[in-house]
C-alpha cells in the first residue's frame, strides 16, 4: 500500500516536471520567435539607413572604405532618392556643386567686437602695432588697408573631396582656409604692382583683376574642384594716421581734374564758337595739310581741297573771317589792278624821258609817306640855301595853353 503510494507520488512529480520543461521549452521558442524577428527588423533598419536623398542644390559621392565609388561623371550621384551600403561600409559625401560661396580677406586694423559692430574705431594710435594691425605694402612702398569678398564655386565633387574635404563634417566649410590664404597671398602679391594713389583712386578695379587672375591660376593649378567667381573690393583705406594727407592729394587731384575739364569745355565753346560743330574735322584736315606740305608729299593737293571745303562749311566766326579775307583779297587784286594799269600806261613817257620819270615817282612817293612834312625841292648845283620858316600858328597855341596849364 505505502509502495502504491509512493509510486503515485513520483508519477506525480514527473509529470509536473514534465510540464515545467515544456512551459520552458514554449517560452523559450516565443522568445527565439520574437528574437529573431527583431534581429530581421534591426538588419532591415541597418539596410534602410543607407538610404538617402540629395537636394537639387547638391551631388553626392559614395566612398567605399575610403575609395570613391564609380569613375568619370557616374561617380556624382544627381538630385533624388539613392541607396548605399551603410557606415562603415559606405560613406555618402553631399557637395553643394555650383553653389555660390564667399569669404573675406582682411588687411585691416585692429577693431574689438563692438567696434566691428559699429564699423570703425575712434582709437587712432600713433602707429600700427604689428601682428595686430593689418596692412598691405604698396609698390611705391606705401601702405594700404583693404578687404576683400572672394566668391567662388565647387565645380568638381571628385577633386574637390579628393583635396579639400578630408575628415571634415559636410556642413562645415573645409576649403575657406584654403581659399583665404590664397587670396592673401595674390593680394599682398598683386598690391606691390600699383602705387598707392592709384589703388585708392582710379585702378581700384585693374587691381581686384589682377588679384582676380592671380587666385584663380592658382586653383586651377591645384586641381582641387573649386573655380573663382569674381573678386570684390569692400574697403580700401590708408593707415589712419595720415588720412587727413591723402584727402588734401585727393582734393587738389580733383581741383586739377576739375579745371581741365573747365578748361576743354572753354575749348570746346570756343572752336564751336569760331568754326561750328564741325571744327574737329576741320583742325585734323589742317594739321594734316602742314604735315604733308613738309614732305611735298602728293596728297597735299587733294588735302588742301578738303581743307578749303571744310572751311565754306564751316560755320561761326570762320565765315565772318572768310569774308573780310575775301574784301581784303579783292581790294588787293583790284589796287594791284590799278596800279599795273597806270605803270602800263606811265610806260611810254618812261621810254621817252625815263629821269624825268622816276622823279615824279619819286616825288610821289615821298608826298604819300610824309604828307605832314614841309618839303623844297633843290636843284643839284646849288651850293647854299637859306630858308626863313614861321612856325606853324597851330603848334603856337598848343604850346601857349600848355604853358598856361603849367602854371
């Protein structure tokens, strides 16, 4: 009975033990079940992190471990939804291709934060202080604050992540050192070629070129995907200290500036004055015209014909002046006319008594080039002359009432 009984209560523990094992068992497989589907959904998730997508303004590049997926134009990815392996397998590098970018070049003074803020400094020391002041060194060795905007873009991903981007975080800018001393460099190298009265007055814009062409040569000598935009002058000054110097230059070359300017349009009134608005063109004729007339050169005919149309042309006091020379011409023609009129007809009695002649011409002569002289005319034999004159009863008055004055 006892034996029954304990075979009963082993029975009864095994078939507990039975059922604990599979209780276990079952749970065990839920948990492998749930295990695995989570290890199925965190490999999708880690699939789907490869995932990304590149905004219009952008190109990206794929590097696998550490090598740019892809040759030739194929290795930038275009704008829309791709898919790579992801890190550390794939590294997706996202470029802002042909994006406009910038960065200022300083050669200033020392300004503090608030200063910056305000745009200037009421603290002018007696000198710069080197290392904190900034300058450039002119090539008539002067110096000269300036800043510049350097503005450029990334034209090639390839050779822009192959020697600019490095470690760097995308959204950071690697290449602004870069950049920055470069365009340091071309300024301070492009600032000797220029005196400093012409950087701050009328070839700013021949030294931002040349600064220009500098920098640019440079990058694409690097190769390293990035192409110059423009370059532009913010600021330019002299040293503080001798300001006051260069505004007194700068007025006295715009005074000069502004007196030759008065001066071409006096000019230019005064030939239009004389000849009209065509006085250009007669000046060049002219000048031409004493040019070939010292060579006989065989123009000079045809020249003078133009010179002669030009001037009926022209308008002014040039026609008032043509018109006198043409009275003139004609009283002289005429005057000459006469004169060969009468010595033609004087001719016979000059055949027949020429001493006779050339005496009353003489005579003639003489009457016209002193006609206030008192004149006698003497025969050649006679050795003595006496002459009572009586002064002129005229010059008699003229002096009584100029001894009366006197008194």
């Amino acid at each position: 009975m006892a034996q029954m009984q304990e075979q009963k209560v082993a029975n009864g523990n095994t078939n507990d033990t039975d059922q604990a094992s599979q209780a276990l068992v079952d749970a065990l497989q839920v948990c492998f079940k749930i295990l695995k589907w989570i290890m199925i959904f965190v490999v999708v998730m880690f699939l789907l992190s490869g995932t990304f997508t590149v905004k219009p303004e952008e190109v990206a590049l794929v590097m696998r471990f550490g090598k740019v997926v892809g040759t030739g134009p194929e290795r930038e990815l275009k704008p829309g939804f791709h898919i790579a392996w992801p890190e550390p397998i794939d590294r997706v590098i996202k470029i802002p291709k042909e994006t406009l970018r910038s960065v200022d070049c300083e050669f200033w003074y020392y300004l503090t934060e608030q200063e910056k803020l305000q745009g200037k400094s009421r603290r002018v020391g007696t000198s710069l202080v080197p290392g904190k002041d900034h300058e450039v060194i002119t090539g008539d060795a002067n110096l000269l604050h300036v800043n510049m905007n350097i503005k450029y873009r990334i034209i090639d991903a390839y050779d822009y992540v192959r020697s600019v981007y490095g470690a760097e975080h995308p959204e950071t800018i690697p290449e602004k050192k870069l950049v920055t001393d470069l365009a340091d460099e071309a300024i301070i190298y492009s600032a000797t070629n220029f005196k400093v009265d012409d950087l701050i007055g009328p070839r700013k814009t021949a030294f931002a070129r040349m600064v220009k062409d500098y920098l640019n040569r440079e990058l694409l000598a690097m190769e390293c995907g990035l192409k110059l935009d423009d370059v532009l002058i913010t600021k330019i000054e002299p040293p503080r200290q001798v300001v006051k110097y260069f505004v007194d230059v700068r007025n006295a070359a715009e005074e000069k500036h502004a007196k030759i300017q008065e001066a071409l349009g006096d000019e230019t009134e005064l030939l239009t004055k004389t000849a009209g608005s065509g006085y250009q063109d007669l000046i060049q004729a002219i000048m031409l015209e004493q040019k070939l007339e010292k060579t006989n050169d065989p123009k000079l005919t045809e020249v003078r014909k133009r010179v002669r149309n030009l001037l009926d042309q022209a308008g002014g006091a040039v026609q008032d002046i043509l018109a006198d020379a043409k009275i003139y011409k004609t009283k002289v023609v005429e005057s000459a006319r006469a004169d060969a009129e009468y010595l033609q007809a004087l001719l016979p009695r000059y055949q027949e008594s020429p001493n006779v002649v050339l005496t009353r011409l003489l005579l003639s002569t003489v009457e016209k080039l002193l006609p206030k002289v008192r004149k006698w005319y003497l025969p050649e034999d006679i050795n003595q002359a006496r002459f009572m004159l009586d002064r002129d009863p005229q010059e008699l008055k003229q002096a009584q009432q100029q001894s009366e004055q006197n008194k």
